[in-house]
C-alpha cells in the first residue's frame, strides 16, 4: 500500500445509528450531526459515504454468546443484559447491529482504501456474555473476528484512547496473541479493568504534553513488538478537557496531534475508525472533536 492510497478514508453512515435517549448523558444524535458536517464540508465532496447493512447473527455469534444474543433479540432483562445503562428497545439493538455491520463493512474497505470511518462504533465494554455501560455489541471484537475467519487477515491491532479502558475488547483478546490490545485510558475512573496487551493508566488531570509523551512511547513499544495486518483505532474524544464522564485535561489542540500520531505511526497499515465515547458539556464540541478525526484520517492537517 502506497502513501498516496489513503488520502481519501470511505466514510460509513446510516440514519439509523440515532437511538432516541432524550436526556441521556450518551448524545445519541451526535452521529448525524457528524454526517451532516462533513456532507455539507466541500473538502469532503469527494469521499464515499457508504450504507451498511446490519451484522448477521452468525457474525455476531464469533464473538458473543447465543443465550446473550437471544436477550437481547427477544429483548429479555436477563441478568446479561441489566449491566447497560442503556433502555432495552428494539429500536437500539437494531441500531447496534447495524453499527456492528458498519465497522465490519469500514474494516472490509480499509484492506483495500486504506483507510475507512465507521461515523458510529467503538462499543468497547461490551464483554462476550454480557452487556456494559452504554454497549450491548463489541462491534470491534466482531469486525477482527470475521476478517479473521475470512482468511483476509491474522493479526490485528487495537489502539483504545478512549478515556475509558476498552475492558470488554481486552477480555474478549486476552489469551489471543494474534490480537495485540492497547487501552491508554483514565485510571481512577470506570470500568473495572482487565488486562490489555499494553495498559497506561493516566493520572486524572494530565494535560497535553504528558499524555502525548505516553502515548509516543507506547507506540514505539508496539511497533518494535507487534507487526498487524490492521490497525482499529477506537478514536474516544473523552479525554477532552471538558467531558462530563472523564477527567482528563486533553485540549482540543491535543487531541488532534493524538488523532495525527496514531495516523502515522504505521502508514503502510490499513487503519478502521470509530467513534467510541464523547460527552462534552456542549454536544457541539463532542461533534466538532469527532469531525476532527475525520479531517486528520482525511489529512486535511
């Protein structure tokens, strides 16, 4: 793969990622005020937005247990189910694998774009047997499963920034030494941890310049040690200064150089994207920082 291959990620988008949670601290409509800015950006005029189709249930059962699946299809408030912090609706467990169907799809276009953007995703705290948080799919568990199982990869690498550790991917990964999973998260702060392939648990309050310092460290230790096919990157903005569910002091400023270094660091690998958490005091900064990753995988910086 050439450099001059990935200048222009395929986007991925569907209406129905928006879940309705009026009042919730999870913005769900943040997903089509994504879509929206960057359809109405003419820097992004050029790009392919791709519907996807739902993940099918024997996609999902590579990752998660038939009972749990028969939960949440039958929409059964089982004792799998009542960790999430979620409503338990058709309206969201359609939305989830449809996600779900969007990343395996980002992941499928990357192999050969390069680079591709699920505008949804990044449900890391989902565990194989049960729901967690606000994520009842690991659409990125699923997504590394059924490449695996099409033979189109061996070894993938998961890069979690989000504030939160990913601790449902770290479990679902953590006796597979072909998938290689590194969290940089928030310490004292949810979840319970497990163990990653590489962990950095952050002070609260950590600023700019340490965070970068740890992150450049942590992906110099990787390349040296691990060689993927594909890179996920679980792109979380809430590290941001003013998230409501972190505690973190990342500007927006920084938070671009991160979305720049993970870029980078290994440009001849096929990168996948999403979202993940974001839960800014004004659900127009958490747009705005998600937008700004797609500008970096787009580099427009």
């Amino acid at each position: 793969m050439t450099k001059n291959k990935i200048l222009k990620p395929i986007f991925i988008y569907s209406d129905n990622y928006n879940i309705p949670l009026q009042g919730h601290v999870f913005p769900a409509i943040k997903f089509s005020l994504i879509y929206k800015k960057l359809k109405e950006d003419p820097r992004f005029e050029n790009h392919k937005f791709i519907e996807p189709v739902p993940a099918t249930i024997d996609q999902l059962k590579l990752v998660h247990d038939k009972e749990y699946l028969n939960d949440l299809i039958y929409l059964r408030f089982s004792k799998r189910v009542y960790r999430s912090e979620l409503p338990l609706n058709k309206e969201i467990i359609d939305a989830f694998f449809l996600a779900t169907g969007g990343t395996i799809l980002a992941a499928e276009l990357a192999l050969d774009a390069g680079r591709a953007m699920n505008l949804s995703g990044g449900f890391h705290h989902a565990f194989a047997d049960h729901a967690e948080g606000f994520c009842y799919i690991n659409d990125v568990a699923v997504a590394i499963r059924v490449l695996q199982k099409e033979k189109k990869i061996s070894k993938a690498l998961v890069i979690d920034l989000d504030v939160h550790q990913g601790n449902g991917i770290s479990k679902i990964f953590q006796k597979d030494k072909k998938v290689f999973t590194f969290s940089m998260h928030e310490e004292k702060n949810y979840p319970i941890k497990e163990k990653s392939s590489l962990d950095v648990g952050l002070e609260t309050g950590i600023k700019d310049e340490e965070y970068l310092n740890l992150l450049e460290k942590s992906l110099a230790y990787i390349k040296k040690n691990f060689n993927p096919d594909i890179i996920f990157y679980v792109a979380g903005v809430d590290p941001y200064e003013m998230d409501r569910l972190g505690g973190l002091s990342v500007t927006k400023e920084g938070l671009k150089k991160r979305d720049i270094m993970v870029r980078d660091f290994m440009p001849d690998k096929p990168i996948v994207i999403v979202l993940a958490g974001g839960y800014a005091m004004n659900t127009e900064d958490t747009v705005n920082l998600h937008v700004q990753t797609a500008e970096v995988m787009a580099e427009l910086y």
